[in-house]
C-alpha cells in the first residue's frame, strides 16, 4: 500500500491519477508495493505476469535474448516512467516476450496485474494513457531494431558512446566491453575490436573497466 506522499508522486507520473474516484485510487493504492532493486538485478523475466512498473529512483533496462543468449537492448526507463509490458497477461494481443533489469541502485513501484486491469476496464482515460506508452514504447522498439539491422556498428557504437558522454557529462566512461556490447546486441568480441580501432584512430583511450573519449568531432562524425 502506498501512504499520502508516495500518492502525490502517482498523481505527478500518471495524467489520469486526478480523474480517478476515490475507489479506483484505493484499488490501486491498495495493490502497490514499493521494490527495491540492486543494480544488475532482475525485475522480470517474461516468465510470468510481473505487473505494471512505475519507476520512483534509479532506471531500468528492457531488452530481449536472442535464442543464442545474445541480449538487446530496446529501451530504458527512467523517473516517473511507466513499463507495461512486465504486466503483457492485461493487454489483448501482446505475446512480446521481454527481459527488465536494474540498470542502478533503483526504487520501484510494483502495480498488481489484476488490479491494474480492473482499473483500465472500469476507466477509459486510463486505457487511453496505456495506448500512449504502448505506441511509444513500440516506437522506440522499432528504432532499436532498426540500428541493429541497417547501420554499421561502427556508428551504433559511436552514437551509444555520445549518447551516454551526454547523459554522465562526462568524456570518462566507466563501461566494462560486455556491458557495451549488451546494449549493442552485439558480441563482446566485436566491441573491443572496434574499440580498439576507435583507440588507434586517436578516438577514445582504453583502460581496464573505462573509455576515455578523446576526439568527440571523430565521433560525431561516425554518427
């Protein structure tokens, strides 16, 4: 059950929250746990009905295994952010068999199917904000896939390496090959080949567990 301030966060995350009677609110109120996740640990595993997440602190990676074990990333989720897909067994026609972890330390509210369920058939706002993310999260799946089959890895490489300058404001990147290469969906053996390119080019500098961008007009123009 989530108490009056953890309420106020519900109601700044989802646009329907202020529509709700105060039974719906109670239904779902009723039917939420906070979770605390370690970074690396994992939330869902396509196994089961998860339920919907609602992320408080922290952030989350979804992706897919291939059938050799090879992960791809698709998306990641951040504060105040919604993840529908852990909780597929509510929506019609959704076999999508997806793989959430902790990308850090993160806190994360924990919506039962069922009660998340009964809420969208009893309001229609509700079902009008799960076919918002459902669109965007499909969008961003189709891009995911998109980079994995039309552009070199040269360039998906240099794209994550300034996405993620970006994000940490920082050149130092603290990013060990096989975690590159997990979000790649590539193998860690190609990651280092090209990291090794991109070194000798005077791109980046290599170090045990980082990556040192050295010439980001390089990179941009890999892009």
């Amino acid at each position: 059950m989530i108490n009056s301030e953890n309420e106020n966060f519900f109601s700044e995350s989802f646009p329907f929250w202020n529509e709700l009677s105060s039974d719906e609110k109670r239904l779902i109120k009723n039917n939420t746990k906070l979770k605390l996740y370690k970074a690396g640990s994992i939330i869902h595993d396509s196994t089961e009905c998860t339920g919907v997440l609602l992320i408080k602190k922290g952030e989350l990676r979804v992706y897919i295994l291939s059938p050799e074990g090879r992960e791809v990333t698709l998306y990641r989720l951040g504060e105040k952010e919604t993840c529908l897909l852990t909780a597929s067994c509510i929506l019609k026609n959704i076999t999508f068999s997806i793989m959430v972890d902790a990308e850090v330390d993160s806190e994360v509210f924990l919506i039962s199917s069922s009660a998340f369920k009964e809420l969208k058939n009893k309001n229609i706002k509700v079902e009008s904000f799960i076919n918002d993310i459902m669109n965007c999260h499909f969008s961003e799946t189709m891009w995911a896939m998109e980079q994995i089959l039309f552009t070199s890895f040269d360039k998906r490489l240099a794209f994550f390496l300034l996405e993620q300058s970006r994000e940490k404001e920082s050149d130092i990147l603290n990013f060990t090959h096989e975690y590159i290469a997990k979000n790649l969906g590539s193998a860690r053996e190609v990651v280092s080949r090209m990291l090794k390119y991109f070194q000798k080019e005077g791109i980046v500098s290599l170090s045990r567990g980082s990556i040192i961008i050295k010439d980001k007009k390089k990179l941009e123009a890999l892009k």
